[in-house]
C-alpha cells in the first residue's frame, strides 16, 4: 500500500471525454478473456497484454495498472437456432450472433515487481478507488469506434409523401386480380400513388421481374411515390412503398390515406409478395451465396499460422477480405511479420499507438499471421466435458480499422464499402508511411506502369503513361462462350412465362466469358474521335492501344462488374468469368516508340488551337450520356475533372448546368484550362518545383489541397511521365517499380455477394500450401470448390522463370 501511495502522482482520474482502452491492447489482440487478462495503465489509459505490459513500463515508466480478468460463466440451456427475419446481426429477428456471459475480477499491479493489491477495497487510495470506478464505468473506446451490430439502413420518411398529389380520376383498386396495364403481369405489381396505375416492376438481369413498365411511368410523369401491392396488409409498416426520384424504399405515414383515395381497404388484405428488404435477405440464401460461401459443404476447419479468421465488426467483411490476401503476400508478410517485431513497432510508435498505422498493421500481421489467435474454440459436450470445436474466435481488427478509415469519411463508417476502393486506400497509405523512411515498401511490389499509344491519321503517334496498382478490365458480354446455352434459356423463360411459371435457380444460365477475352478488350484498339493532331493541326480519328510497361509482383485485376444504370442506379452484372489458375501477359508489355516510328510535334507557341492531350475518357462520357445528359456537357464534364472518374464528372456537370457557356464548343481554355499563378507560388512556397506544382495542380483540377496531396501520394511524380506530354525517350519505367516475366499464378480472388458494392458480403479464397483455403471472417477452412468463376478482385502472383 505504501509503494501505492509513492506513485499517486502516475494515476489519473479520467475525464468524461479521455478515451479509455479496456477491451483490447494495443500491441496484440489479447482481451480481458486472455489467459493473463488485461492491463489498463492508470496513466495514459492503453491496455496491454500479459506479455506486453512490461514493454510499456520500459517505455513510459508508468508503474501503476488495473488488472482485468474475466472468467466463463456457465453455458445457459441451448436453444435452437431460428430463421432471420431481418437483414441485420445481433439484433431481434436478425443472424443469431449470441455470446457467452463473462464475470470479471479486478486488482491494481505495481511494476516491475507486479505487486498486487485487491479490488475494491477500502484500504485504496481515495484517487485510485476513483480513478478505477471511471475507468470501469466508461463507454471503452474501442466500443465507441466499433458497434455492436450492424443493420441495413432504417427507411426514412419521403420528402414527397405529405403533399402528395392524387388524382380525382375515379380508379378503384380491386382487392384481387391486379394485372400490370400494360402487359399480363400478374405478380410484381406497384400501385402508383398518384394516378393508381397498377404496373409491373423492374425487369432483372436474366429477364424476370417485371418489365419496367412501374419504373418507365414514373419517367412519362414524374408521380413519385409507388406501393407494392400483395405487401400492403394491416401492418402498414410492412408495406413496400417506393421513392422514384429518392431512389429507395421509403416511410410513406399517410399510406392509409393514400390507399383510401383509391377505394383501397388495407385491413382485409393478405401478404402475397416479399418485400425489397424480404428479397435482399433472401438472397442470403439463394445459390450464388451458398456458392461463394461453400454453405453445405463439408468444410474441413483449419487452425494455425495464416489461418486466423478476423470477425464481422459490422459490414466490414470488405476489409477482413481484402487484408487475407494482401497478408497472403511475401511483400507484406516480411515487411510486417517476419522483418519487423512487435517491441520494436511499439517502441518506436508515438505515445499513442493506437493511432500509428505502423504499429497497428504490425499487430494484424502477427495476430493473423503468428497462429496464436487461431486455436478452435473450447466448447463443452452431453457430459460437460471441455472438447475443441470446429470454429476459432478469430480477431477483431477494431484499432487497424479506426486508423485506416481515420484520413477517409466513407471507410470510417460502418456501412459496406467498396472492396476496391478499400484496396487502393490501402495501398496509398502504406506507401505514405514508408515514403522517405529506409523500410521496405511493400505497397511498390503491386505497382505498374500503363502505357497508351495514339496514333493520329497523320501516322504520327504520342504516348501518354501513368502508374496504377489494379489493371480494372471491362466484361465483353458480347465475347459469351455458352451463347447456345444463352439462346436455350431465354426460349426456356419465354416457355415458363408463357405459362404462368417461374424459373428455378439452378435452372438460370448466365454469360460466361474468359479472362483471356478480358484481357484482350484492355489491349485492342479503338478509335478516339475528336483527337487534335499537331501534325495535321486539325482535328481526326486517332487510334488509341494500350499496354504494360512493367509487370508488377503482384498484379491486382479488377473486373467490372458493377456499372451505371440510367438514373444513376449502380448495377452488378450477373456473369461468371473463366479464370485459369495460370496466365501469360507477356504479349501486353509496351516498349515505347518503336524504330521508324515519328513522334507528333509539340504545339508552337501561340498556335491558334494547342494540342489537346488530355481527351474525353469514353468510359465516363458513355456513362453520363446513358443517364440523358447531353454529350457536349458530358465531355466537358470528364475534361474539367481531368478524367478522374464518374462520380467527379457528374459532380462537376451537376454544379455547372447552369454556366452560360456549357453549350459552346469545346476550346482550348476547357482541354488546357489555365493554372492560376498564384496558386503555383503557394505550393512553390512549400518547398516543391514549379513544374512539380503546375503539374499537380493539373491533375488536381486546380485544386490547391487536393494537389498537395497527389504530389505527396505520388513519391515518383516529380520523375514520372505527364500523362499529357509527348514522350521521345521510348519506355522509360519509373525505377522504383518491379519488373519481371509476364507469367503469374492465382494467389487469391475476393468474391462478392449482393447487388451493389455497398450492400452484400465479401469473401476471399486464397491458395495456401498447396490448396485452396476459403476465408469467410472468423470461419477458415479448406476450400472444395473455389468459385473462381465469381471473383471481384483477382490477386497474381508473378512466377519467377
């Protein structure tokens, strides 16, 4: 007590807002349930591990620490397990995710010699007694960052429900016999609100559904709000209604008046059709998700180094799937495990390591990598027993996540994300944090160069490069294998709709087309129209081919399977893509001008019309002008945003509809927008070249912020090509970057599950030691049908001839 009293100045009463670690340490996945419990330091509030608390005393000299244990309590009586009935984990109704009860006991450790002394008691120090109290009563932050259960997004009320306009036309709805009015539709029927047209809903992929007569009414007209009938009964909150122009289902909480306008009497009507929400969770079960997932087989379990699960934090499967494979790499499991200690990612952490992406992707290297965490759970038997079970608790990346999604607004909340875009916000900020230090930067082992060559009528040619980490491939639905098999399926559904049936699941035939068709479409040629050539000094037809410069030791292929419908509603293509466990690319690598050829002369300065490099990405222009945007402003649109994608090309046409000169032509002031001065002379004033700046600045549309940190996410731009200049000096590749033979092997692939990228589930299957391994978060096991036809993302590993 008295060795308490001498270090009273190293405990401190936390404040309401001092973020309190208790669940977790911060240098391993170690928890209160942990053979050695957890130790929460009196001073700085961090919890470490038995094997770890020492490490912080060396470093902090913070001697006093709440030790927390907790203890099993006995298993209540099974029940059995029930049918969700909401598309959500942990909640009433939703996936049973049910955990044990747990007792906890207390004590204070002074270090280095870990004397102990009870809690509570009495006999406590005043201040320690009051600073374990605020410790234990706190909200932990790891709780605070992390929620318990996830569930798909509460409809809200629509904008448009209140005032909404209802026609005095004189339609009764009858109670039966609905028909859609403009074809036999008889089943996926919507009422419109307004007028009380019953029409059919939005036809699928394969042809079922309706046939978009509900949706195309909402066009002609602009009536906004449609319920689905067959899910309106007494329990108006069941009911299906849909926002046309808010694009989701919505609350309508005049729905009963609006029903009433048309003769409508909802407390006799039966359930006859599932509602949206009832059709997404239904999915869950249906073939692609039992199929990805490998439910029904018998999925031999799998313990030990590389085989630890991470748990579901809620909707973060994204990230559980993509860290597997990006672990599964040599590059990142030397760099974090192998080549680097936990003492000494924590040792040269900031006092807070939570908050140091270094130190927390060095615990999620050793937890997922170490097997220490991947140990089947100890469950008890009929003669209560302790026997091994076939699950593992897994790790819950909580910290990694907090810090990772901290420089990204989507990433830090917890609805699904993108398991793309998580990869390459990865990836930049694991290049971030190596640049200008002596580690090994294990993000460079993915990055390659991207060359285009244009060739102009003249003969004459240009070439325009840029780095990438993902070769993103478009699907060549039209370069079908099973097109016979196609052709039979649509005559079978024609047959069945005919007769009033539907079609079963295994009885669905989907377009099958080969990587290698893939592959092909990112190298063919094709044509760019409006091309200014400096040759001809008029405008022409260019033909535009593309390649690789380097072959990366890892290449990361994307496919497209997610695209823009009108309106811009994202939709999944429901395709299977034949995917070898080997692949050549050798025949895409580019080597620059070749001898003979005549590169296009610069522009002269003061020419009338400069020579626009940066052209109108086709890509974007057909997905703006396939939402009924004029084409005009669409390329203006992509030119403005320097071709950086979609959604900045629609941000920029939404906010310049209005300009006085949207409808002039296309001039050198939109293709080469001039670079303010004085926005070159800050960066300039931050210690980077004006040709730095200005470039940047380019490529950020102007935008100071947005170009400091393309100049710092982009360590090789002051030496990279501009993608806008002509180069004379053939293939010149970025030092930095591997290279090496065209021949990789299929290391891993993230499948998705769902109809868009933010919804659904993710699951990666990776080969370890010779087989397949299916990853599906806490769950590892031997994988006895990989869909490798199904993937998002595919990860090669180059073969070393």
């Amino acid at each position: 007590m008295e060795l308490l009293r001498s270090n009273l100045s190293r405990v401190r009463i936390p404040e309401p807002t001092t973020r309190i670690y208790k669940h977790e340490c911060c240098i391993s996945f170690d928890t209160p349930k942990s053979e050695g419990g957890l130790f929460v330091d009196m001073s700085t509030f961090l919890a470490f591990g038995r094997d770890y608390v020492d490490w912080n005393y060396e470093k902090t000299g913070n001697p006093v620490y709440l030790h927390i244990k907790q203890t099993k309590k006995a298993d209540a009586e099974d029940r059995p397990s029930k049918k969700p009935t909401l598309l959500a984990i942990g909640l009433d109704g939703g996936f049973d995710n049910s955990e044990p009860q747990y007792e906890e006991f207390y004590e204070i450790v002074i270090l280095p010699d870990n004397v102990t002394l009870p809690f509570p008691s009495v006999e406590l120090p005043e201040k320690v007694r009051l600073a374990v109290d605020a410790i234990l009563l706190a909200e932990g932050a790891e709780r605070k960052e992390q929620l318990a259960s996830w569930t798909a997004d509460k409809k809200l009320v629509s904008k448009y429900a209140t005032d909404l306009q209802q026609l005095d036309n004189g339609v009764a709805v009858p109670p039966v016999g609905w028909k859609c009015a403009k074809c036999d539709k008889t089943d996926n029927l919507w009422l419109n609100l307004t007028d009380g047209t019953i029409l059919c809903g939005r036809k699928n992929w394969d042809g079922t559904g309706g046939n978009d007569h509900a949706v195309n009414h909402y066009k002609e007209t602009g009536y906004p709000l449609a319920v689905k009938l067959g899910t309106v009964t007494a329990d108006l909150e069941g009911a299906d209604v849909y926002s046309y122009p808010e694009d989701e289902s919505v609350v309508d909480p005049l729905l009963a008046h609006h029903l009433a306008h048309f003769g409508i009497d909802f407390s006799s009507l039966q359930k006859t059709e599932m509602t949206t929400a009832e059709r997404e969770l239904d999915q869950n079960f249906n073939f692609d998700w039992n199929r990805i997932q490998e439910t029904g087989e018998d999925v031999e379990p799998l313990f030990g180094p590389g085989y630890t699960g991470l748990v579901n934090l809620g909707n973060s499967c994204y990230l559980a799937a993509t860290m597997q494979v990006m672990f599964s790499t040599r590059s990142f499991c030397s760099r974090y495990y192998l080549d680097q200690r936990l003492k000494e990612a924590f040792t040269t952490a900031p006092a807070d390591p939570t908050v140091d992406l270094n130190m927390q992707l060095t615990k999620l290297a050793h937890g997922l990598l170490s097997g220490k965490y991947s140990g089947p759970v100890l469950e008890k038997d009929n003669t209560a027993n302790a026997v091994s079970s076939q699950k593992q608790e897994g790790i819950r990346p909580r910290m990694f996540k907090s810090v990772i999604a901290a420089s990204h607004p989507e990433f830090s909340t917890m609805r699904q994300q993108d398991a793309l875009e998580f990869f390459l916000h990865f990836i930049d900020q694991v290049e971030r944090i190596n640049s200008g230090t002596h580690n090994f930067d294990p993000s460079r082992s993915f990055k390659f160069g991207i060359e285009e060559r244009l060739q102009c009528s003249s003969g004459k040619v240009t070439y325009n490069r840029r780095n990438d980490y993902i070769l993103s491939l478009n699907i060549p639905l039209e370069r079908a294998v099973n097109k016979k098999e196609l052709a039979e399926f649509q005559n079978l559904k024609a047959e069945r709709a005919a007769g009033g049936k539907e079609l079963s699941a295994d009885e669905i035939v989907r377009p099958r087309v080969s990587l290698k068709d893939c592959l092909d479409c990112f190298s063919a040629p094709e044509e760019v129209h409006d091309f200014y050539s400096t040759a001809l000094t008029a405008r022409t037809t260019a033909i535009k081919t593309a390649g690789l410069t380097s072959f990366p030791d890892y290449l990361v292929l994307h496919m497209r399977k997610f695209v823009m419908e009108e309106g811009w509603v994202p939709k999944k293509l429901d395709v299977y893509i034949d995917v070898p466990e080997t692949i050549d690319i050798s025949s895409m690598r580019s080597n620059g001008i070749q001898p003979g050829e005549e590169l296009l002369p610069d522009s002269a300065a003061g020419d009338g019309e400069q020579s626009i490099k940066l052209l109108a990405d086709d890509d974007i222009v057909a997905q703006l002008v396939s939402m009924g945007f004029n084409l005009l402003h669409c390329q203006k649109a992509a030119i403005n945003t320097s071709n950086s994608g979609v959604e900045a090309a629609m941000d920029w046409l939404l906010n310049h509809m209005s300009d006085p000169d949207i409808d002039a032509p296309i001039s050198e002031n939109v293709q080469n927008p001039d670079i303010d001065q004085s926005k070159v002379d800050t960066l300039v004033s931050f210690g980077f070249e004006e040709k730095l700046a200005r470039k940047a600045l380019k490529a950020s549309g102007g935008d100071v912020e947005k170009a400091t940190e393309w100049i710092f996410s982009s360590p090789s731009a002051s030496t990279a090509s501009d993608m806008d200049v002509t180069t004379s000096s053939g293939a010149a590749v970025e030092t930095l970057m591997p290279d090496g033979g065209g021949k990789y092997r299929l290391l891993g692939f993230v499948s998705h599950i769902g109809t868009s990228t933010h919804c659904g589930h993710y699951v990666a299957h990776i080969n370890k030691d010779g087989r397949w391994v299916i990853f599906n978060d806490e769950k590892v096991g031997v994988s006895k049908n990989p869909p490798m036809d199904m993937g998002y993302l595919y990860f090669f590993e180059r073969l070393e001839c």
